[in-house]
C-alpha cells in the first residue's frame, strides 16, 4: 500500500474520532443530563409530597441512566470529552442530594456527607491538576462506580425501611463511608503517580473499567453485610430458618475470607515462589504422584471448579500449553501462588467454627479443610509433571 495512502487512512481515522470527542448532542450525555434533572424531582417528592415509593422509583431510574451511559458511550464508541465530565458530575449531583435528605434522619449521614464532599473537593483539584498536565479528562474508575452504586443501595435500603434499628442503620451508613474513603484512596494513588509519571501504566486495579475486580469488590461488602447483619443479637436469627441463617453465616466467611486471598494470591510477587524449596518442592513420600493416584485424583482433579475460567485476569491453567517452556514456568509459579492461597484458607478455617453455633461450624470447618486440601493435592501432583516437561523441551531444544 502506497505510504500516502496510508497517510490518509490514518489522518480520516484521527479526525473521525477527533470529532467524535466533540460531539455535544449524543445518547450518554443526554441521559447523564437526564440524571441530572430527576435530582430536584425526586427531592421534592421526599421532602413536598412525602411519597417515599415514588422518591425510590426516581432514585432507581436516575441509577439505571448512571449504568446506561457509561455502557452506551462505550458500545456506540460515543465516548466525548463533556461526557467524561458530565457523567461522575451527574453522579455527584445525585448522591449528593440524596445523602441531604437523610442526613435528617440519621445523624451519621451528615458525617458521611461532609467526608463525601472532602473527597469531592481533594479530587476535584487533582483531576485538574492531572487534565492540565496529560491534556486528559479521567474517566470514572471501577472503584468510583461501586462507590455510587453502594450509595443507591444504602440510601434506597434506608427509604424503605424507614423503622430499621440504628445498629443496622449504622452499620449500613458506615459501610457507605468505607466505599468512599476507598475510592479517595485508589484515586488519589491513581492521579499522584499519573502526575508524577504521565507515561506510568495504572495496572489492573487502577484501569477505569475492571469488571471483575468490580464484581469482586462488591461480593466482599455483600460479605461484610451478611456477617455485621448475622452477628450477634441479630433480628435475622429470629425470622429466618435455622439452615437459611447458618448458610447466610457461611457465605459471609468465605467471601471475607475468600476475596482477599484470592488477591493477595494474584499480587505476591512470583519471585518469592521457588517450587524446588520448601514447601512446594516434590517430597519421596508422595512418590512422584503415586499417592495420590491411589486417592483417586485422575477421577476428580478436572471435576473441581477452576477459577481461571470465571475470572478473566486470573492465569489460565489448562487448556493450549504450546509446549512453550516460558509459558509452562509461568504456569508452575501460578501453581506455586494457588497453593499457597489455599493454605492461607485452612489457617483461616477455624474463623466458621468460632463464628458459626455448633455443630454447623465444626463440620463446616472440617469440610472447608478437606475441600482445600484437595485443590493443594491438585497443585501437587501435577507441578512436578509439568516441571519434567519443562527440562525435556529445554533437553530437545539444545
């Protein structure tokens, strides 16, 4: 192709989304502006017309048009620089306002609302700071979405449970305070090294748009929710089933234990993890695999759930292996990481059988450890076969 033409190609393809930056008039930024005006409705509703369901119908549109706009601008390749700044001043219009109209009732709002506002004001100067600097209007993160979506669900909760016990109230505000000061925190940490090193890339947990991270840090509050909310002389134990109770006890300990392994797991730099020392090192009593032949590992060890498939940045342990030397260390250091996770969880398996009333928490905790123990045999008889592939490719190869 002539270089010309190329040239051409690429200046059309410039301008085209020059011009797409532009645009003013487009579907994100109308809806976003929409949010905007379903503010003073929904306020008048609460405070004028004391209509608490129809405050909450207007609360749940204005948040679908907040998921809507992000999604549209990104599938419709919409993206526009006054949508950049529209859509989180929409958002903070919103949650502002409805963060007033409880701070009336429940005390620890305002405090809530005045740490919202710090936030906004710190954030605000370093979004400018960084847009004069790059030329870059940040786009709202991860962290910033399950911030505001946290907010819609406590202040929402709060609306319809207008006779909820102020330890749940508490816990509920308090929660919401934690979202927000986690999000100064990335942002912050976001914008300082993007200030001092324009060309740094944020990694994973710093790029606007991580789902699974996203999905991740939701499951954990939901977490913190279930077990502030089983604990003690918690008014669930009287209205629920005994079993539905105990199960809601357990899913909080496994995602609050669970989530956060998961990811100290994934950042432990791999270099810590040698698999020809203690622990991971193949012993002579396990005989090779031979053990755990005999336990019956060829039948159920592709039968037990394989996070890599569910998780999109996790390392995918099976699958096209390439006969890629390099890949198959990698793949032994992630096996390394995986066993040292679930070694983490049975040190923590005694947490079921001190929260949990007996006799769930004991058999609960016995079946967690074996369940883990499991995945680590896994871990371990298959490494040194991998490791032995790895020394015949390199034999082949020289």
């Amino acid at each position: 192709m002539p270089k010309w033409l190329v040239n051409d190609i690429w200046e059309e393809a410039y301008m085209q989304e020059n011009a797409t930056e532009k645009k003013i008039l487009t579907l994100p930024n109308a809806l976003s502006a929409i949010r905007i005006l379903l503010v003073p409705l929904f306020v008048w509703l609460y405070c004028a017309c004391k209509d608490t369901l129809s405050t909450v119908i207007v609360i749940v549109c204005a948040g679908v048009t907040d998921v809507l706009d992000g999604v549209l601008a990104r599938r419709l390749h919409m993206e526009t620089r006054l949508g950049r700044i529209l859509d989180p001043a929409a958002d903070k219009v919103a949650q502002a306002a409805m963060g007033i109209l409880l701070s009336f009732r429940y005390p620890l709002m305002f405090w809530s609302l005045l740490f919202f506002f710090v936030k906004e004001a710190i954030l605000l100067a370093l979004g400018y700071a960084y847009m004069r600097k790059t030329g870059i209007v940040n786009p709202s993160h991860w962290y910033g979405k399950a911030s505001s979506v946290v907010q819609y669900v406590v202040v929402i909760t709060l609306l319809l449970n207008p006779q909820i016990s102020a330890f749940s109230a508490t816990v509920l505000i308090g929660i919401c305070i934690a979202t927000n000061a986690v999000s100064l925190l990335l942002y912050g940490l976001f914008y300082i090294t993007a200030l001092r090193n324009p060309q740094h890339q944020p990694g994973a947990g710093m790029r606007p748009i991580d789902w699974s991270i996203f999905v991740m840090y939701l499951l954990f509050l939901v977490s913190c929710f279930l077990l502030l909310f089983t604990s003690g002389d918690s008014y669930l134990r009287d209205v629920l089933p005994r079993f539905v109770f105990v199960f809601l006890r357990l899913a909080s300990i496994v995602g609050i234990t669970g989530i956060p392994a998961f990811f100290l797991g994934e950042k432990l730099p791999r270099g810590m993890f040698n698999p020809e020392a203690f622990p991971f090192r193949c012993y002579s009593w396990e005989k090779e695999g031979a053990l755990y032949e005999k336990l019956g590992i060829k039948y159920w060890k592709n039968r037990t759930p394989d996070m890599s498939k569910y998780i999109k940045r996790a390392f995918a342990k099976q699958g096209n292996m390439l006969r890629d030397p390099e890949h198959l260390k990698k793949l032994v250091l992630e096996m390394c990481s995986a066993e040292f996770v679930h070694w983490m969880l049975i040190l923590l398996s005694p947490l079921f059988f001190l929260l949990i009333e007996a006799p769930y928490g004991a058999i609960i905790m016995a079946l967690y450890v074996v369940s883990n123990l499991c995945s680590i045999m896994i871990q371990r008889y298959n490494r040194p076969r991998i490791q032995k592939i790895i020394k015949r490719i390199e034999k082949r190869n020289a």
